[in-house]
C-alpha cells in the first residue's frame, strides 16, 4: 500500500512508508518530496558518500540516481541498466500515470550545488511487474547523448548470491531522522548478504537504506554486478533502525529484464 508523507512505521514487521524527505537543500528547484517504503538502518550508520569512493566502486555509482516521482509526490533511487533505461521499485512507480514528468539526477552528489544538478526526462512508462517490485523506466537524451553513455551502466549478475557474499548498496539518502532537513545525496553502504535465500524471492543483507532508497541497485563487492533490486526493510523503530533490509534476486531481476529484451 502506497503512503505518501508522514506514515507511521509497522512495528516489528515490514516497515511502511518513511518519513517525508523535508527539504533536501535549500536553495532547490526541488519541491519537499516524500519517500516511498521505508527501509532500515541496521544497527549504527555504516554510510558515506558515493564521492568517497574510488576506483570501481565510484565508477558504478555513477549509474545511480535521484528519482523524482512528481505525480505521486515522492523521491526514490533509480539505476541504469543499459544507456536509457533506469530500473526502480514498482512501488515506487506503478503505471505509466505516475511515471508522468519522472526525472532522474546523477549527479546528486555531495559538493554538487542544486543548480548544477543535470535532470533526465525518464518519464517514458516501459513496464512493471507487481511480484518483483519492479518498475523499467526509459530516459530521453539531453544535449544529443543518452545517460549511460555519461554516466555508465549496471549489469545483472547472472547468478543468485550466496549468504555471507560481501557487498554494497549505492543510492540517495541520508540519516534524516537524526537530521532534519539533510540533503539525499548519493550513498555508498557496504555490508554482506544475511540469507541468500530468504525466501524464493528474496536475499537479506545489513546494509543501512531508509525510506527513499527504494529502487537501489545491490551490487557484491568482487564483480561489482547486481545481486538485488533493494525494496523493503524489516523491522524498525522510531529512529528508522531495523534488523535487515530485502532485495529481490538477481535472476528475477535478469528475468524480468529479458522481457524487454535486456
């Protein structure tokens, strides 16, 4: 179930939708934007920003991005998977209504001012699939280039990851419980996969998300290829801290991703 701004978290289960994203930075052309689906931070923050990263870690966060979802009111996380294509949660957009006037950011970073940000139409509706939490997204060029060919793209691991596989998630956000008001720059958050086989559908992982990290990418840490569509968190309390986060595997992802001949 969809809840927009100010929804209050499902204690000891699923987390329902986060808090609303507050202003991201002041000034911006951005209006206050809620999140969609809360996730957990599990235990302490273990987060930095994506610009502290090197080498290939850096290089695919860059594929990553700020979606803004104005129809629905609300931000979530979004990936290229080939140059004009983006995948995020289903819902955080589900039907081609709300994927009207959808535009992604990817270089929504930290010593980024708002003015510089560089805004892709990707309000083009491809397809969902509910099962999967999935929703594929296609972007317009700007300036006569698509996104991937600037920014790059992710590729799907074609096999499910094992538990204990070490790992990373890259999306926007930042702790805005415990600071009102931060900005949603992109996040590099390390950690492992818990159970690789939590379910037939799912992986669970320790790396902190919140609410507007729906849509991430999961990457492993040795072939820096998607193991999880990041959607959901369990547990959480007040503060957003929770005991696991949950992507969907990547060969449902991969899947998926055939049906539109990716």
């Amino acid at each position: 179930m969809k809840k927009l701004l100010g929804a209050l978290l499902v204690a000891g289960g699923m987390t329902a939708c986060g808090p609303s994203d507050l202003a991201p930075d002041v000034p911006d052309a951005e209006p206050t934007l809620g999140t969609q689906e809360s996730k957990v931070i599990v235990g302490s923050v273990n987060w930095t920003s994506a610009t502290s990263t090197s080498g290939t870690i850096r290089t695919r966060s860059k594929a990553v991005g700020y979606l803004s979802i104005p129809a629905v009111g609300s931000r979530c996380t979004a990936w290229l998977v080939s140059n004009d294509v983006v995948i995020t949660n289903n819902h955080c957009i589900g039907s081609s209504s709300e994927a009207v006037g959808a535009k992604v950011a990817f270089n929504y970073e930290d010593g980024v001012a708002s003015a510089s940000r560089i805004w892709y139409d990707c309000s083009t509706f491809i397809r969902t699939w509910t099962n999967e939490d999935m929703t594929a997204l296609r972007c317009k060029a700007l300036n006569g280039a698509l996104p991937g060919q600037t920014y790059g793209f992710l590729t799907v691991s074609s096999t499910n990851a094992a538990t204990g596989t070490t790992g990373y998630v890259i999306h926007q956000n930042c702790d805005y419980y415990s600071s009102s008001g931060c900005a949603p720059t992109k996040k590099y958050s390390p950690g492992s996969v818990k159970n690789g086989s939590y379910n037939t559908k799912e992986l669970s992982y320790d790396m902190d998300t919140l609410g507007g990290s729906s849509g991430s990418p999961v990457l492993s840490a040795s072939g820096h290829t998607v193991i999880g569509l990041h959607h959901v968190g369990v547990g959480g309390d007040s503060m957003g801290r929770g005991t696991v986060n949950l992507g969907v595997k990547a060969s449902l992802v991969k899947a998926r991703l055939a049906e539109i001949g990716l």
